[in-house]
C-alpha cells in the first residue's frame, strides 16, 4: 500500500455543488472540487496528486505542513490529528481533515489509501501513464 495526498482551498459555497463532486457526474473528471467521498481522489487525474508516499510517518509529517500553510487557527490538537492517522492509514483507511477558513473559503488535506478499500479505482499514476 501506498498513499496520495490532496489538497484543496477554495470558496466553501462551491462544495454545495455536490453533482460535480461525484464520479457520475461528467464534470467531476475536470472540477477542481473535492469528492463526496475520500478514495475518489483516485478516480481524478494524477495531475491532482500533491504528494505521494510508500512510508507512513512521512505521509503523516507532511499533511500539518501543508495544512498549516493554511495559516488557520485549527481547534482541534495537532497531536490528536496525528494520533489518529497514525491509527488509520495502515490499515487502510484514508484520513480527510478540513477547516473553514475568513472569508468563507474552506482548506481540505486528504491522504488516501492505494489501493483503497471503498473504492476499486486504480493508481491514479499508473493508469495516466498508459
């Protein structure tokens, strides 16, 4: 198992746009949004993919660093965060933190599971290589 890393930061009255934030929809190929649900990040374009990692820890380290980039306030404890994806990501589960930031925009860090047990798309690099 490997893992990809997204990020997002937009208007947050975008995410109401919900059918193009789904893979039957057939903007969802080419909308910057994120997906309703964390594994469709594969089904995006690789282009999509901020980083990816084949060691835990460092998939671990870089979503604060990015996240914090943000320069939010977060209420929820850097520690507890990590905690958590410490727990989650080994065994499969993606880990998908968001803050509303002034100004009405939203920030989205996902780090998704591949392969990824919700959801059967490939590689997202492996496929756009062929």
């Amino acid at each position: 198992m490997h893992w990809h890393g997204y990020i997002w930061n937009g208007n947050g009255q975008e995410l109401a746009r919900e059918a193009e934030r789904r893979p039957t929809s057939p903007d969802f190929f080419s909308s910057l949004l994120p997906p309703m649900r964390t594994g469709e990040w594969l089904a995006k374009p690789a282009s999509r993919i901020a980083e990816t990692f084949d060691d835990v820890d460092k998939a671990i380290e870089w979503m604060p660093t990015v996240y914090e980039a943000a320069h939010l306030h977060d209420p929820i404890p850097r520690s507890l965060r990590q905690d958590q994806a410490y727990d989650l990501l080994p065994r499969g589960v993606d880990v998908q933190w968001g803050c509303w930031l002034p100004g009405g925009r939203f920030v989205t860090v996902g780090m998704i599971c591949c392969p990824n047990r919700h959801v059967q798309h490939p590689c997202p690099q492996s496929r756009d290589k062929r």
